[in-house]
C-alpha cells in the first residue's frame, strides 16, 4: 500500500508538478549532488553528467527518455505508485524504466518506502546510459518474466544487491554504483564509510541465498570490481542456480523498488 499517487502526463507526455514538488527536486538533488562526489563511480558520474538534469523543477519523462534513447535504447515511462511484477518485468525487457510519477512529500525528504521520481531519476537513469548496466538490466526483465514466484525471489536478491545497493571496487576505491544508495543522502555516506555494514566480494550463490529487508539500512553489501561483471551474470547457469535453490526455500516477497 502507499500512500502516493502518480501524477498523469498530459497528451505530449508532460506532468504537471507544483512549486513545491519542484522545489522538493531542487533540496533533493543539490544535497544528493554534492554527497555522491568521490564516492559515485565514475560511470555513474558520467551518465550523470550526461543527462544534466535540472535543478529547478522535477525533469520531464520525455527530455528524460530523449537522452537515454540515443545512449542505449532506453527510456523512462511514468507508472503508477504500484505496478504488477509482471508489468514490472515486462517493461525493463522492453527497455523502459518505470518511473513511479510522484516526488516524496518533505516529511519524507530522507527516507521512504516506495520508489518515487527522484530514486528513479536520480539512483538509476544515470547507469542507464552505461551499457554493460543497460543490457544487464534489460536481460534481467526479460529472463525473471519466465521464472516462477520463488525463483522470482531469489532473482530479486540479485537485482537488489547490484541495481539498488551495489558497490564497485576500482582503483580509486571502493565507489557506489547502486541506484537505492545513491539516490539516498545517508546511506551513500554509511555505505561506504560506516563500520558497521558488510562489504563482501560479489558471489553469486551467496547472493542467492541473502534475504534483505527494504525497510532498514543494509546490514551488508556486494562489490563487484567492474560493471562489466554484471554481464557475466547474463547467463543461464544463475537461473539453474536459483532454480536448484528456490525448492523449499522460503524467502521474502519480491520488491519493486
Ligand atoms: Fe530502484
């Protein structure tokens, strides 16, 4: 359940945000701007730099979709708050983000559950522009659409635990390449400089086998030393992986975020 509703576009694709809302954008991203600085990854810094978002008001779906289409052949489509996995699925073999069309009220401004415009802008639009990012997670819709719910469980650990929180060991050091990191002021801080957390080399059984929760800051995180890794994992032997252990494992539900 949530309590957001997405805003509708217009018939030229357009949506309507109020001053404040644009206003919430502008405190998100100069904050957000100024805290992923030598701790992004570079590619994200360069998709970032790439799609030069506004600072001003939140950025159109389709200026947005313009710049990613001549990248990779991708493009962002307003959703609503909460979408069918299969939608879900379906639209990122298509190569089209969702992007809940809603931006998080100021009570929220540090933490919420659901995914709004400025995780999606923000935490993902920037690797979208990579390619090695860009085809992994077209793939990865494409290939969990035709597995069952528990295998989908166990897929949506590896999704989480690279897409949304992953880390990326390079010669700088440890830098972020996770959308759900990234997009967040505290944790793009914790994840990287906190002692609390685990920062383990990225293993693809024990991905598998990590259950995570959505509604806390991560108690551990996976490094992987290249985003050309993530093609790697293009294969079929994960889902005979996650096949063999998805029987008789009870993990939890599938989260879109
Ligand atoms: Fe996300």
């Amino acid at each position: 359940m949530t309590k957001y509703i997405a805003k509708k576009p217009d018939k030229n694709g357009i949506i309507d945000f109020t001053q404040e809302e644009n206003e919430t954008w502008k405190i998100l991203i100069e904050r957000q701007m100024r805290v992923i600085k030598n701790r992004a990854c570079d590619e994200f810094i360069d998709g970032l730099n790439k799609l030069n978002f506004p600072h001003d008001r939140v950025p159109q779906c389709t200026e947005v979709s313009k710049v990613l289409q001549a990248a990779t052949g991708w493009s962002v489509v307003p959703v609503d708050a909460i979408i069918p996995l299969k939608e879900f699925f379906r639209l990122l073999a298509n190569r089209q983000f969702p992007a809940a069309s809603f931006i998080r009220v100021r009570a929220e401004l540090d933490y919420l559950q659901e995914p709004d415009i400025f995780h999606e802008y923000f935490g993902h639009c920037p690797l979208l522009m990579n390619q090695a990012y860009a085809d992994f997670v077209q793939w990865y819709g494409e290939t969990v659409l035709q597995t069952s719910k528990e295998v989908q469980t166990l897929l949506g650990r590896l999704f989480w635990f690279t897409i949304e929180f992953g880390l990326l060991q390079t010669n700088n050091g440890l830098r972020i390449y996770g959308g759900g990191i990234l997009s967040s002021f505290e944790e793009t801080v914790y994840a990287l400089e906190s002692k609390l957390p685990e920062r383990a080399a990225f293993d693809v059984k024990t991905v598998l086998n990590t259950s995570y929760r959505y509604d806390e800051i991560q108690k551990g995180y996976f490094v992987i030393n290249d985003l050309s890794d993530l093609f790697k994992l293009k294969t079929n032997m994960i889902i005979d992986l996650a096949k063999s252990i998805a029987s008789g494992t009870q993990g939890e539900d599938f989260v879109i975020c």
